[in-house]
C-alpha cells in the first residue's frame, strides 16, 4: 500500500514537471518568436495534460490496490479513454475556433503535449511492471 501511494506520487510529480517543461519551452518560443496566439494553445494543452495525468494517476492507484490483476486491462482502457478525450477536444476546439491555420497550429502543439504524456506514461508504467514481476 505504501508502496502504491510513493508510485502514484511520483508519478504525478514527474508529469507535473514534464507539462511544465514542455509549457516553459513553449512560452520561450512564443517570446523568440512573438506569437501570441500559442499562449492560449498553451494553457488548453497544459491543462489537459495536467487534469488527464492527474486522474490517470488517482485511477491506477485505486486499481492497483484494488486489483492489481487486471492493470494490463486498465492501461488499455485508459489509453483508449484519454485517447478519444484528446479527439474530443480537438472536436471542440476546430468548432469554437472557425481559423484554419489556429486549429491546425492547436493540433500540432496538443498532440506534442499528448505524445509526450504518452510516451511518459508508457515508459514510466512498464518500468514499474517489470519491477512488480
């Protein structure tokens, strides 16, 4: 259990400083490129990311002290689940925002900030499995 709760805590540690280091380069490139327009693209990745890897971390800790035995399952549906998250709100970003070039540039930095999660989460998830087997 102890050991759960130290996994789930630095799990949402590291994520909190992935976002906030993808969100700090992009900010810097907005400044060297003085696109203010990337801010608000900014601050809607970010704060998918920040709620979707938040709520991975609290679903995972209530499985893995549940049932441990059906995590593969869970990593699976939750890929799928934040997967079709991710879609819907690409959906509702290109029909609040009617500008071409906007949503094309959300898209592009979204699905910078949702690759990376994934791929964190991946890598970070099957360490701890190799560890637990």
């Amino acid at each position: 259990m102890d050991n759960i709760d130290r996994i789930t805590r630095k799990y949402t540690r590291l994520s909190l400083w992935i976002i906030a280091g993808i969100t700090l380069l992009g900010l810097l490139l907005v400044q060297l490129f003085v696109r203010i327009s990337f801010v608000n693209i900014l601050a809607i990745s970010a704060v998918y990311s920040l709620i979707t890897s938040f709520l991975y971390g609290l679903a995972w800790k209530y499985i893995a002290q549940r049932s441990p035995n059906v995590l593969g399952k869970f990593y699976l549906g939750a890929s799928g689940l934040r997967m079709l998250l991710a879609f819907c709100v690409i959906l509702l970003y290109v029909m609040v925002v009617k500008d071409r070039n906007n949503v094309v540039h959300f898209s592009i930095v979204f699905m910078l900030y949702y690759l990376a999660m994934l791929f964190f989460d991946t890598f970070y998830f099957s360490h701890i499995e190799k560890k637990r087997t």
